[in-house]
C-alpha cells in the first residue's frame, strides 16, 4: 500500500506524476463543500461520485460506501460540479486505476475553513477502515 501526499491539485498538476504503476486504487482525500442542492454535510465523511471531470469509479464508490455501512460510519454522497481533485489529475495524466474521492465536509474553502469535529472523525474512520478491508 502506498500513500501521496500532494497539495498541487488547484493548480492541475497533483498526483499526476510520482504514483507507483502497480497502484490500482486512487483515493484522492480531500474537502466535501456542502451548498444549495447538494447532500454534503459538515457532519458526516463526504464520498464524491462525480465532479466536474466525469464519474468516479462505481466499484470502488461501493466499496467505500460498504466500508461505512459495515462500520457504522456516517457518510453522505455528493456530486462536486464545479471542483476536481488529485484523482481526476492522476485519470488526466494517464493513470490506469479505480478512482474516488472521499473527505469531511468542510463549509466555505480558500479562506475560513470550518467543520464539525464528527466530519473529521468519520473521514479517519473509514480512511482507517478500508486500509484494514
């Protein structure tokens, strides 16, 4: 198992690069902004199912999804249509792998950042929890 950690991905670049090839599991961690029409919540571990690159894989959404129902984990999903992360970077770049991106969910973002404490939580425990699946 390997772990990235990059703080490139506003600027387009992020895991486009550096990524072992035998990866074949891209979980980009990253912020939930919840707003109008959207699921997300300051509360729970946010799981992204699209942003505005396309779809993450369907597969791995489920895993994640059936690691939080098997952990009592907390977690709403959500589609981003105006954000990106170093996933869809490391997709653009030519990456072959399953792609999602999960993470607290975080109101505003560039600026005054705040979340509850339970968001920051449930994202550890399903980081911590698909690491031991």
């Amino acid at each position: 198992m390997n772990f990235l950690f990059s703080n490139y991905e506003e600027v387009g670049h992020g895991a486009s690069s550096f990524v072992p090839d035998n990866t074949v599991e891209f979980i980009a961690v990253d912020m939930g902004c919840p707003g109008e029409n959207q699921n997300s919540s300051e509360y729970d571990v946010c799981i992204c199912t699209k942003d505005s690159n396309g779809p993450y894989d369907y597969e791995l959404i489920n895993k994640l999804v059936d690691t939080c129902k098997e952990n009592n984990i907390n977690y709403k999903l959500d589609v981003y249509p105006n954000y990106g992360s170093d996933a869809t970077s490391a997709l653009k770049a030519g990456m072959d792998a399953r792609f999602a991106l999960i993470g607290p969910g975080i109101f505003a973002s560039h600026g005054y950042e705040r979340t509850h404490i339970s968001s920051i939580i449930e994202t550890e425990k399903l980081i911590i929890n698909y690491i031991k699946s």
